[in-house]
C-alpha cells in the first residue's frame, strides 16, 4: 500500500506542476548568509547551504525542530523517542560528534559528548531561517564542523504581539507556548516559554520539558546591541535509549543554557562583530530509575569565550580575519575534573577574476588546544556565475575533531575510555551546480571525504569492556540533489521541495573482533514534501521521507499537518507516522506509531 500511495503522490504533484502559474515568493538570492568572515548573497556562495526559511519551519508536519530538520536531504537525525526528546545530528554520512550547532553565531558544543549537540533547539517561534552548511566548515568554524554545521538564525524584526498556544495529543502529551514581542523606536524584545508533557507511547518513555528564549535588540544610527538569552531543560525516560535493549529503566535529565552578548561595528571599509557568551551545559543519568545508588552519573560542562569577527573592502577584494578565545570546563562524578583553553586565528580573502563572475576563497584557521597543541585547518572556495541563473561552485579543505571528555575519560563496567586518542581528521571536497530563479531552486552535489583516525570503541573478546581507539580510516563518496518549485493555482501558493542522497562508505577493516559504533550510514535517502492551499482558510503539509542504510534496513514514512486560520485563531492537526511504520533509527530504539497531535493558538496584536 505504501508503495502504491507514493507512486499516486508523485503523480500528484507532477499533474498540479503541468498547471502552475507563476507565484511571487521571497527571493532566496536576497539572503545574506555568514558563511564565514565575509557576509555574501545566497546566489554569490560557493558552498551547499540550504536555507530553511520561517515559514517553511511553522508549516512543516512536525512539532520540534529536531524533527523538522529530518525531513531534508543530507541531514540524517535518529531519533530515540518522541518530540526529539533524545537526537544525534549526522550529516554526509559522518558521526553525531562531527556537527557543530551555532545559534546566531554563538556555537554550542558540549564537550562532554555529541549527544547533547540536539539540547540547543531554538523555539520555532523564534526563529528566522535554519543555514544547513554542508562539506568541510572547520576553516570557517573551527574544530567539530567536521562534516558541516548548522546555524540557527533568530528573529530581529518583530511587532507588538503576544501569542499564546496550547496542544493536546496522543499519549496523553500536553502542550503550553507563551510568546511575546515588543518592537520599540529603537529596540525589540521577545520572550517566550513552552512547556511540553507527556506520558509516552511505551513503558518509561514519559517525559517533562521547558524552554525560555529571550532576545533583546538596541540600534543606533550606525551599531546595533543584541543580547540573547536561553535555557531549556529535559527530563525522560529513557527505555533502552543507551544500553542494550533489555535495560528499559534508563532516565535522564539535561539542562542546556546559553547568554551571549553581540555588536556590530562600522569604519568605513572596516566591518567588527564582537561576541562574549557562556554555554552551561548539565547532564544527569540513571541506570535505573529513581535508584541513584545502583549506578548515576552527573556531568556539569561550561564554555566561556569571547571573539571578533571582521571583514575589509579594499582595491583588491574582501578580507575576512578573526579571533576567538574560549575555556572550556566539566565537573563529573564519572569523567573528573577537566579545563581547556582553545585559541583560534582565523583569515580568508575573496578574489574577483572575469569581471567579477569568477571568485576564489582560500582560507585557514589555526587553533591553539591546551591539551592537543597546534591545529591548523586551511581550505578553499571557488566558484563561476555562468550566468544570471546558473552557478559553478567547488570547495576543499581540512577538517579536525578533537576527543570528547567521554571519549577520553569515561568509565563504566562496560565502558573504557582512552586519555591517548588523538583527533580525528579528514580531507574533504566537493564540486556543485546551482541553478536559481524566482520559482525554480535546483542543485547538484558530488562530493569525497578521506577520513583518518576515526574514534570507535572496539574489543576482541565478548567479555571484555569496550575501549575508544582511533581505528576507522573511511573514504565517503556521495550524490546530492535537491529541487524546490513554487508555484500558484487559482491564486493560491503551492510549494514542492524533493532531494535525494546517495553515499558509500570504504571502510577500512580494522584488527578488532568487536566494534560497537559500526558505520551504518545512509546509503539512499530521499525526501519530498508538499505545502498546498486550496481555500483561503485551510493549507495542508505532507512530508514523506525514505532511508535504506548501509545495512540494507529500510524503511518510509509519510507526515501530514492541516491548519486552519480564522482572524487571530490558527487552529493545526499534525499527523505523525501516518500509516504506523515499524521502524527505528538509532539503537534498536522503536519510534512512536501513528500519533496526532492538535495544537490551538490566538495572536494578540
């Protein structure tokens, strides 16, 4: 029946694409992304990025950004749960510790472990577009944008509004949302708070979550102020979520935090952008449940840093420098006590050849660890506007990741870390084409990565613990496309969005008996989705995605959101796992069945 449904789909959206008209849609080469040092227009990027915009995030069929980002190509989330309660982030095939996250710039790793990368989900109210950075980033970022990075960008502009929601579900899961926004002459100011609750859809699967999101914004005729605000905090059961299946007692709680302050400065041809942030981190597990006594562990993480990014125009192109200086800190009854100092110098510059349609980047950071010495990340962009629609782009470039606190230090009567394991390290490239017009979006993607050193935990016998040993080499080719079409039918806008994945893994045979983080990326992924309106106060959204990983497990699944909207009323049924596939995505972890999931909201203006 699946099969069936898929193939009407498709027949679907091709018959409703032969009538299209022409529809005015937000034009994506206006978007400025900060893709570095130097700000450039989408269409001027010589890198993948994807740009996820504001309204594509509220109409998508799912309730959490953690689930949202699963449904675009390239982006692999497994989840363990419902509502993304628990989340690793992969993209092209690398490990859930080789993403970087960065809200508004601030990055928000967790040195404790990769698992945490997903704590620092933004309220979807707040949001103003998702930057999914592709390929190698760590010239741009620094160390853990390993395979890319993502960038959540919050809103600046608001009005006078409070906003108030409330949801009720299947497994009895309840949901409170509270936002507001003041625009004053000078400044803005947004505050919101959610609350999510529910029992869950298997035995210990229950879980308790707050998010607080506060943004403040001052300008001046020539600087602006900005300062950010945010906590969010879990608590779930977590039924086999990390041991073997088996253990279905499991519980933790996590806090994520996060306040920085930013600015920007002007001089002529000289462009600064400080920041000062702190990232307070707070992870507490049970084995069982209530029984701290059988086996709890308790990490408190907090990274301090300050930087300034900077950008010059001169005769002979723009120059991008920076600087960023950051201590990191764990307390842990299980990883010890542990600081980190880490400097990173940053410099890029852009040249313009063939009246400015060919451009070259090279550029390089170079990062000082107080535990890992020197590192040094060089790379470079390239790219050709062939002409007004059409773009030929390329990018190279080295990529480190340094162990986590897990990774080196942890220990369990299964477990052994390795305080000897070096960083990760690999070399990356990719060649792609872009085509760009007001209704049309298209790309396609070739992309290597030769990976060295790759930390695994690894044992020859059944019996004996696992240790972390950098033992993977992998050399990861893949295929990306992606099409968006916007159209209108009888006055009203429609929108499609396909992509398409393929990657192959070489992996290098190790030694070892035993490995018990054995590469089972995507192989085939592909993804569609539909925004459709056909009356002027109901849309509909559905979402179907397939994935066949490298181990031939396979499995699709289709979403559905309806909104209805009447004045200041919205009212929206979400349909989640619509013909109840059996399925997991992570550590035989099953996901909820058919669930829905009705949310009602009222603006104040």
């Amino acid at each position: 029946m699946h099969k069936t449904f898929s193939i009407f789909f498709l027949f679907f959206i091709l018959n409703q694409t032969i009538s299209a008209q022409e529809t005015k849609i937000q034009k994506l080469d206006e978007i400025v992304l900060k893709t570095g040092r130097i700000d450039l227009l989408f269409r001027e990027n010589s890198r993948s990025v994807k740009v996820i915009s504001a309204e594509e995030l509220k109409k998508m069929p799912a309730r959490t950004l953690t689930d949202i980002l699963q449904n675009f190509n390239g982006v692999d989330i497994r989840r363990r749960g419902a509502d993304g309660m628990q989340a690793d982030l992969y993209i092209r095939g690398g490990s859930f510790e080789q993403t970087l996250v960065l809200v508004d710039g601030f990055k928000t790793e967790n040195p404790q472990s990769g698992h945490h990368t997903m704590n620092m989900m933004i309220p979807v109210e707040n949001i103003k577009r998702i930057e999914v950075i592709k390929g190698p980033a760590a010239r741009i970022y620094g160390q853990n944008a390993f395979t890319g990075a993502i960038n959540i960008v919050t809103k600046n502009k608001v009005r006078n509004a409070v906003k108030g929601k409330i949801g009720y579900g299947s497994y009895n899961t309840k949901n409170f949302e509270l936002t507001g926004s003041v625009k004053g002459k000078h400044s803005t100011h947004q505050l919101h708070y959610s609350k999510n609750t529910s029992e869950g859809y298997r035995y210990n699967t229950d879980f308790k979550n707050q998010n607080i999101f506060y943004k403040s914004r001052f300008s001046t005729s020539k600087n602006n102020y900005t300062i950010l605000a945010t906590f969010m905090e879990r608590k779930f059961g977590a039924n086999g979520f990390y041991a073997s299946p088996q253990f279905k007692d499991q519980y933790e709680e996590t806090q994520s935090s996060l306040i920085g302050i930013t600015s920007s400065y002007q001089f002529k041809d000289l462009k600064i952008i400080p920041r000062i942030y702190w990232k307070r981190g707070q992870d507490m597990y049970e084995f069982v449940r209530g029984k701290p006594e059988i086996y709890r562990n308790l990490h408190i993480t907090n990274k301090v840093g300050g930087s300034a990014d900077m950008s010059y125009r001169s005769d002979w192109g723009e120059t991008g420098f920076g600087v960023e200086l950051a201590k990191v800190f764990i307390t842990s009854n299980n990883l010890g006590d542990h600081e980190r100092m880490m400097f990173t110098g940053f410099l890029e510059h852009r040249f313009l050849f063939f009246n400015e349609k060919a451009d070259v980047t090279p550029g390089l950071a170079i990062t000082y660890f107080s535990d890992f010495g020197f590192k040094a990340f060089p790379g470079i962009d390239l790219g050709y506007q062939l002409n007004k629609k059409v773009r030929v782009f390329g990018n190279l470039g080295y990529t480190y990741r340094i162990p986590t606190y897990t990774d080196l230090y942890y220990e369990s009567p299964t477990t052994l870390g390795n305080i000897d394991l070096q960083p990760e390290r690999a070399f990356s490239g990719e060649l792609g084409l872009r085509f760009l017009e007001k209704q049309w979006q298209t790309d396609l993607v070739i992309f290597n990565r030769n990976a060295y050193d790759l930390i695994d935990y690894v044992k020859d016998n059944e019996d004996d613990r696992w240790r972390a040993e950098n033992i993977q080499n992998v050399n990861t080719t893949g295929i990306e496309t992606s099409v968006k079409y916007s159209f209108n039918i009888n006055g009203f806008g429609q929108k499609i969005n396909m992509g398409y994945t393929f990657l192959n893994d070489d992996l290098e045979k190790n030694n070892y008996n035993f490995s018990k983080y054995s590469l089972n990326s995507i192989k085939h992924q592909f993804v569609v989705g539909l925004d459709s309106q056909f009356v002027s106060f109901l849309t509909q959204t559905l979402a179907y995605r397939f994935v066949k990983r490298t181990d031939d497990y396979s499995y699709q699944v289709f979403d559905l959101r309806l909104t209805a909207k009447y004045r200041a009323f919205k009212l929206s049924a979400s349909f989640s796992n619509l013909f109840d596939e059996e399925y997991t995505e992570t550590s035989l972890v099953p996901m909820p069945g058919r669930n829905v999931m009705l949310q009602l909201s009222y603006t104040f203006k």
